[in-house]
C-alpha cells in the first residue's frame, strides 16, 4: 500500500470546537481505517491541519473539513468504490459525531 498520509481533516486555526470534532473523527478513523495512514498535525496540542478555508472560517458550527483518501491511486480508488471501504468512510463519520457530541 501507498505510503503517502491518505486522509486528513481541517479545522481553523486557534482552539475551536471544531478542533474537538477532529479529534473524535482522527480517533474514529483510527478505528475504520487501520491499514491507512492519517496525516496529523500535533504541533498545537491536536491532529487536525489548520487552515484559513472559507468554508471553515464562515459556518456558523463546529467546522471540519475532511479528506478521505485520494482518487491519485489504484488502491484507494479501489477501496473508495468498495461496498466495504464507502462504509468505512460512512461509519467513521458517524462514530467520530458520535463520540464528539455523547463522549
């Protein structure tokens, strides 16, 4: 398998909320994902990348921005299109909400 970081999330910069909401989901595709490599930035005390995206900057809730693995590749693109690996995507988002709002 590709060595590359094949998902990451997006937060803005500064402690948010949504800083909390990536943190869950990183920790529910830990769980989803085990075979694929998470790109993290810990420098801030959390995994998420920060970033200015517009997006991101004007929601009025928690905001992630979340990357699940790229079309660049054979193997992602396989698993992607997998029964299997769209529901890995489904449930790791539900799992990580999940443990963001009840946990």
């Amino acid at each position: 398998m590709d060595e590359r970081p094949r998902m990451e999330l997006f937060t803005t910069p500064g402690q948010t909320r949504a800083d909390s909401l990536a943190t869950a989901l990183y920790e529910a595709a830990e769980d989803w994902l085990p075979d694929h490599r998470l790109r993290k930035d810990n420098t801030d005390g959390d995994p998420d990348i920060e970033s200015n995206f517009y997006v991101l900057r004007h929601s009025s809730c928690p905001a992630v921005l979340t990357e699940n693995l790229f079309q660049d590749n054979r193997d992602d693109v396989a698993f992607l299109e997998s029964g299997e690996g769209a529901q890995a995507i489904i449930n790791l988002h539900v799992e990580g909400i999940f443990r963001y709002l009840f946990v």
